[in-house]
C-alpha cells in the first residue's frame, strides 16, 4: 500500500524537486535517530544491546568494545548503532535521490552540512552502496568537484575505472597506489555491461554472478598431487582470506595443483587451466560480500592480494602485470557446491609459491 508520504516524495521527484527531496531523506534520517534514541535501544529493554565484537552498546559499566572499558565505548557506540537503522529507514530514497537527482543534489547525500547524523556514509546502502548508484549515473569529471569524503570519493573514482574510465591524470592518486585505469588482464575477462552493478530507477538492480568454475565446460578429470605443505603467516594468504571472507584460503610451496589439493574434496577432480584474465572477474565479485559493498572494494582487494604476492607493501604495475603474466590457474569443481562458489588456485613459478582459495555459500 502506497503511504501518502511515499505519493508526496515521487511527486516530488516527478516535478523535478530534487533540493526538497534532499530536505526531506536529511529530516528523516534526523527524525529516525531522535525516535531511536527515545525508544530507549539497549541491552536493558529488550534488545540484546551487543554489537558483533562482543561490547555492550548502551551499559556504561560494560567491559568489552561497547561498554565503558574500551575505547568508543557507551553512548557512541549507540549513536553508530542509531545511525545505522536510520540508514535503513531512509535507504530507498536515499537510492532514488543517487539514481535520479542531478549530480550537484545528489552528491549531497554525502554532505554534513545539515546537520549531525543526516549524510549518507559510505556503508549507506539499498539494493547497493549510494555511492555505487551515483557513480554509476554520472562520469568523475561530472562528480569530483562535488564529492567531499575521501572514502566516498575513492569508491567513486574506483567505481568509474571499472566502468572503463581512465582516470590515471585526472583524479587525485589512490590512497593505496592502486591504479586508476584498467589492466589489460583486468578488463579481458568480463561479459558486457557485468563490472558493476545494474541500478534500477524505483530501486533494486541486477548483476551477473560470477562463480568459478562457471561450469564444466572446457575442464576434465584430473588426479591431483599430495598436498603442498602449507606456509602459515604469508600476507598474502590474508589478504586472499581478507578478498573472499566466506572462504577459505592456503599457501603452500609447490605447484598450483598442490595447493588446490589442500581443499578440493579429493585427489581425483574435474578441473582444469585458464589465464589469469578469466579468473579475475569471479575474484572481484568475490569481494562484494552484500549490498553494503560495491565492485570497487573488490577491485581494490584483488591489487592488494597481487601486491602482496610480489612481495611489496604498495603496488608496482610492472611487478604486478609480470606475476599476472607468469601465473598458472588451476580451478575445479566441487559436486556440493552452492549457489556462489570460488575454487582457485594461483601459481607463481619465479618463488615456487601457490596459492588457493575455495569456498561456496547460498547468497
């Protein structure tokens, strides 16, 4: 049932009145806090008043991250919490103002000119992060002088290289030295239109899902070897956990086989070789774990698990574009998969180091 409110809202996106629409998403975002802070949220009334680090988000006398024992403990940890459900209540217009409203409107989503709680941040999000919908809508050239957040205009300036801009001398570096144009290997991979998500103007989108392997097609039987030894402690295996966080990730010294070894249901597997290029698409998305992330994130965890794998603290297209060169993938089918799965494993002949990463969940 549409609500005389929600008719007052698209008329006023009908007739264009993109700065009262503005108005209205900062009024509901500060009246939903208010009322949230009225309703009296916290661990003594009902709600379980613990964030997912274990802290007690209203109890001054807490231990833990919530409570006064820790730093941000009590009352902010309350605010963000408050904060957080006014995001969702003001999500869908949030996302028509994003989508539809002229640039110089909504880039003020972002802004904190009205006041204490009422932009939106950069884990703001309906079918996807705000700012994903805006950078979706209009070019950096169009948004730069606008955005104000460096977060939000790093996602932004990310979001526009994957959509194919190149922004290499005309936006400000990345804060991690991660490239503002595409790699060949980068774009190769990719079916039309699947980098970023498609928003849809009254909400919603739509994207491909990217598993690997996608199918059989073009793999066979294949008897692996014994299992690599594992090598705890390497800073890519992290960030290659930290990229897929709902699978699991290994090193070990041996081949590419060897490693897929380690997490393959058994020695004997359907899988099979494929460039690098093919691979890199599955392991963005891999990174956008729900619609509080966009491509952008995971564009930036792949450069950081190359990064890493060349042994470097910040990224050097040349040693990144050579391990890519050299690099042998192996992936594989596992017959209890789910609907998203990622099964793969990267060798670097030059160190004798390989890498895998397997998991699978229903999303």
């Amino acid at each position: 049932m549409i609500t005389y409110e929600e008719h007052r809202l698209r008329s006023l996106a009908d007739d264009g009145r993109w700065t009262e629409l503005l108005g209205a998403y900062r009024q509901a975002r500060s009246a939903a806090i208010a009322l949230d802070g009225r309703a009296g949220y916290g661990g003594h009334d009902g709600y379980d008043g613990y964030d997912d680090r274990g802290g007690c988000e209203s109890c001054g006398s807490c231990d833990g991250p919530g409570g006064s024992g820790a730093p941000g403990g009590g009352g902010r940890v309350l605010d963000g919490a408050a904060r957080t459900r006014a995001a969702v209540a003001t999500a869908p217009l949030g996302h028509l103002i994003a989508y539809a409203a002229p640039p110089e409107v909504a880039a003020r989503l972002f802004d904190a000119d009205g006041g204490p709680g009422t932009a939106a941040g950069a884990d703001d999000h309906d079918a996807g992060p705000l700012w994903e919908v805006l950078a979706t809508r209009h070019s950096w050239r169009r948004l730069a002088p606008l955005l104000g957040p460096a977060e939000v205009r790093r996602l932004v300036a990310q979001t526009r290289v994957l959509l194919g801009e190149d922004l290499s001398y005309g936006a400000e570096p990345d804060l991690e030295g991660v490239p503002l144009l595409l790699e060949p290997w980068e774009s190769a991979g990719w079916g039309e239109g699947v980098r970023v998500r498609e928003y849809l103007p009254g909400g919603g989108s739509r994207s491909a899902l990217l598993t690997l392997p996608a199918s059989r097609e073009g793999l066979g039987p294949v008897e692996l070897p014994g299992p690599g030894t594992r090598l705890p402690g390497q800073a890519a295996t992290r960030a290659l956990a930290e990229l897929a966080g709902w699978a699991v990730a290994v090193c070990v010294r041996g081949t590419a086989q060897c490693a897929a070894a380690q997490l393959a249901p058994g020695r004997l597997v359907t899988g099979g070789y494929l460039p690098f290029a093919l691979a890199c698409p599955a392991l963005v998305q891999a990174g956008v774990a729900d619609r509080t992330r966009g491509a952008a994130h995971g564009r930036l965890a792949l450069w950081r698990v190359l990064t890493a794998m060349t042994g470097a603290d910040r990224p050097d297209r040349g040693e990144v574009n050579a391990l890519v060169a050299r690099m042998r993938c192996f992936t594989w089918d596992d017959p209890a998969d789910r609907l998203r799965h990622l099964h793969l494993a990267l060798e670097d002949p030059a160190t004798g180091l390989s890498w895998a990463v397997s998991g699978s969940e229903e999303i």
